[in-house]
C-alpha cells in the first residue's frame, strides 16, 4: 500500500490531448494493481461496499472516432451519507463544485444535519479537494488529467469499484460482488466474467 502510513489511494490519469496517440485511461488502485479501462460513461470509482458512507463515481467521456480509443474524467460525482451529492465538473475554462444542486464558493466548508462535514479547497487553477471529514477520505480533481481519492486504513476489505477492494491483494481487485472475476477491455469499457 503506498502514500503515507496508514492510508491508500488510487490514482486516475487521463489526458484529453492524447486522444490521437491512443493513450489509454489507466487505473492504479488502493492496492497497486495497474489497469486500464477507457469506458465512455458513469462508473463507480471508490464505494464504502461496507458501511455505506460515501460512495465516489467517475464521469468519462471520449470522442465519438472508430479510430480514436480513449477516454477522459470530465467529473466526479460523490454521495456522501448526511450531507448528499457532490459532483465536481471540469469545462473547457473552468472546475466547478456543486453541493445538492448548488454551485459552492472554493474554498469552503459544508455541514450536513447529522454532523457530516466536507471541505472544498482551491489548491491551484483546476485543481479541487475535497475532504470528508467523517470518513478521513480525500478526494483530488485534477482537472481533465487526474483524480485520486485517498482513504484510511479504517476501510481496509470495506472498498469496491475501479478503485478495487483495498484488501492487500492486487489479483483480486477486479472481482465482481459475486466473486467473479472480471475482465475490463482496454478498448470500449465492456465486461465479461
């Protein structure tokens, strides 16, 4: 498990400009598997399958080519228990952050009835995290180029998506809920157990 003591993460790396060259969408999950998947769609990219405190989907998309096969993160959506959804969505001149259909001030600090909390920061010009307090989870939008959703070691074998199951096993990160393996194209995102 890498980054620092007592916390993985998982990174996404995507370059809309590559698009020509074919650079595919490439996943390093919580527990160091490398992977690729260039699906054009909503995908759940980090769940809490456990306790059900947030649940993180990654937004790509891709050109419309029969040549070109790539994709790119356009947004993040993330629910988090208590407080509702945020989605962070990249354009061509700007990143915003809405809360429950609100767009938030960067950088601010938002709390939900039951005490959940999430901090919205405004690091550099594309670049937003946003921290949920009451899980110790971040989450980093790079723009078009990267996210990383970090969590601590609290939610060890409690994971599931594209990040995997954050259990120390690589080889069984892209299991289905079943216990099927999964195998994920390079290509168009389509599965098959």
């Amino acid at each position: 498990i890498r980054w620092r003591s007592g916390y993985a993460k998982c990174d996404v790396f995507s370059d809309p400009h590559s698009a020509a060259t074919g650079t595919q969408q490439t996943y390093f999950t919580f527990d160091s598997l490398l992977h690729r998947f260039q699906g054009k769609c909503e995908y759940i990219l980090a769940r809490d399958c456990t306790g059900r405190l947030f649940d993180i989907h990654i937004e790509n998309d891709a050109p419309s080519s029969p040549v070109i096969h790539t994709a790119w993160t356009t947004g993040v959506a993330i629910r988090v228990a208590g407080l509702g959804l945020v989605k962070v969505i990249h354009s061509a001149t700007e990143t915003i952050v809405y809360l429950n259909g609100q767009r938030l001030a960067r950088p601010s600090t938002n709390r939900g009835i039951d005490g959940s909390q999430i901090t919205v920061s405004d690091a550099v010009e594309d670049q937003v995290e946003i921290f949920l307090a009451s899980s110790d989870v971040k989450v980093t939008f790079f723009g078009n180029y990267e996210t990383r959703v970090s969590v601590p070691s609290s939610f060890k074998n409690r994971m599931c998506g594209l990040c995997g199951n954050y259990n120390g096993k690589a080889d069984d990160d892209m299991m289905l809920p079943t216990g099927e393996s999964l195998y994920v194209s390079n290509v168009n995102g389509s599965t098959s157990a």
